[in-house]
C-alpha cells in the first residue's frame, strides 16, 4: 500500500465491517451508538461493525450513518478513510456544550466556523486556515430544522483535544474571551479534513450541557433526559436533509482550485 488512497480502502472495511460499496453517496456521522441503532430500527437495516472500533448502517436510499467514536483523532480518521468511498455529502450529528446564555439544552447549532483548539487539524492543514462547513449543505439542514422548530442558533464552535476541562477556571476564562457559542471535540477536525480530502461535509450540534456553570455540567442523569427528549429530533433532521439533497441531486462539494 503506498498511497493514501490505498491505505483507505483497505482500512475503511477493515475497521467498520462494511464492504466500500455497501456504504451510501450520503453519510451521516455520529459518536454515538445509540444513533446507529435508531437509524436501523427506522429503516429496518443491518448494523455491520460491532465489535471494530466503528459501527454503520445504510438505507435503501443511500443514506449511511457511521459511528466513529468520540475525540478529533477518530474524526480525522473517518474523514481520511472516506476518501475510499468519495462521498457527496457528510453531516455530523454531534453534541456540544453551550457557553453562552443564550444556549440552552435541546437547541440546535448550525457552525459557521470552528476554532482549531485541537490540535488535530494542524497536521493536515496551517493554521491559519480556517475551519469551515459547506454552506450548501447547511441551507438543506437549516431548512430541515425550521420545519420541526421555531428557531436555532448559528455562531463559532471551539474545538477541543480535552474531554476533561469543566474545572479549569483559567481555561473556562479563555473559552469567555473568545466569544464562541458552543465547545466539542470534532466539528473543526472534520472541516479541516474534510476540505483537505474535499469531502463535502457541515454539521449540525446538539446542546447537551451547560459546561461553565457547574449546575450544568453533564452527568448520567442529564444526559439521559437530553437523549430522550431531543436525540429522535436530531436524528430526524439530519436524516431529512441529506435525504434530500440525494434526491435533488445538487452539487454541494466545494472544490479546490
């Protein structure tokens, strides 16, 4: 194997199970296995993967879904094997932390940009690139989520190497002087590879906590009432939109000239 392409086609069946073709031209990512689950309980489809560190799904209609895990590392490398399959599109269905006061739990974000924090992107890309969704792809997913509710928010996301962090006054000041509207661990990997390997790909983030107040910050019990009352919806909307844009056919891949 001495090309990049060839060390994806070998390794993306090696770690989700699928076969290259068995997997759709849209493809929703996850870090959540109750995702994947959802998704073929929905459309009465095998989950290939359990047990390898990545499970999927597909549809009928072309439609996969692919639990990669959680953390910058494992989004590089779902971005990087995916260049076997080529996709057209690629939506991220994450959760994030809200830090500001107008976010609550259960509100959506649709990124703008994200703030290279984790280190990740650095080697694919310098650092004064920035780390950004295809746009296109996001007016289908606004449109998806206007329909189910009132309204949602847009702004930066900070993208973090650090799941631990929720103690760290000074980084929690730092977070503040930033200005952005929410923090994960993969939205800006999975831009900046995504546009290295131009892959379409945008995400949509779900408020799961409210990390800079301590009331806030996620525990068992909260984060088993957000996936009950709003983890259907995320998925629904994402499903919905890639749905279309597959069935539109419209060319949302933001090329490199």
């Amino acid at each position: 194997m001495k090309t990049k392409l060839d060390i994806a086609k070998n390794w993306l069946p090696r770690y989700t199970g699928a076969e290259i073709d068995q997997l759709g031209d849209y493809i929703l990512l996850t870090n959540f296995a109750d995702y994947v689950d959802k998704f073929a309980d929905k459309f009465e489809c095998d989950i290939t993967g359990e047990g390898r560190p990545m499970q999927t799904a597909t549809n009928s209609k072309g439609l996969s879904i692919i639990n990669f895990g959680i953390g910058s590392a494992n989004a590089a490398t779902i971005m990087d094997l995916l260049i076997a399959r080529n996709p057209k599109g690629t939506l991220f269905l994450g959760k994030c932390g809200g830090l500001k006061k107008s976010t609550d739990l259960g509100h959506f974000i649709l990124p703008t940009a994200a703030i290279r924090g984790e280190g990740t992107s650095n080697d694919y890309a310098p650092a004064e690139v920035p780390a950004l969704p295809s746009f296109k792809l996001h007016k289908f997913v606004s449109n998806k989520i206007i329909k189910y509710v009132s309204e949602y928010r847009t702004g930066v996301i900070y993208t973090t190497n650090r799941r631990v962090w929720e103690w760290d006054k000074k980084f929690k000041q730092y977070l503040k002087s930033l200005g952005a509207l929410g923090i994960d661990m993969e939205t800006a990997t999975i831009f900046i590879v995504g546009y290295v390997n131009q892959i379409a790909h945008g995400a949509l983030l779900l408020v799961s906590d409210l990390p800079m107040i301590p009331d806030g910050i996620k525990t068992r019990e909260s984060d088993k009432l957000v996936t009950k009352k709003f983890v259907d919806l995320h998925l629904q909307i994402g499903i919905e939109a890639m749905t279309e844009i597959g069935e539109k056919g419209e060319q949302i891949k933001h090329f490199t000239y």
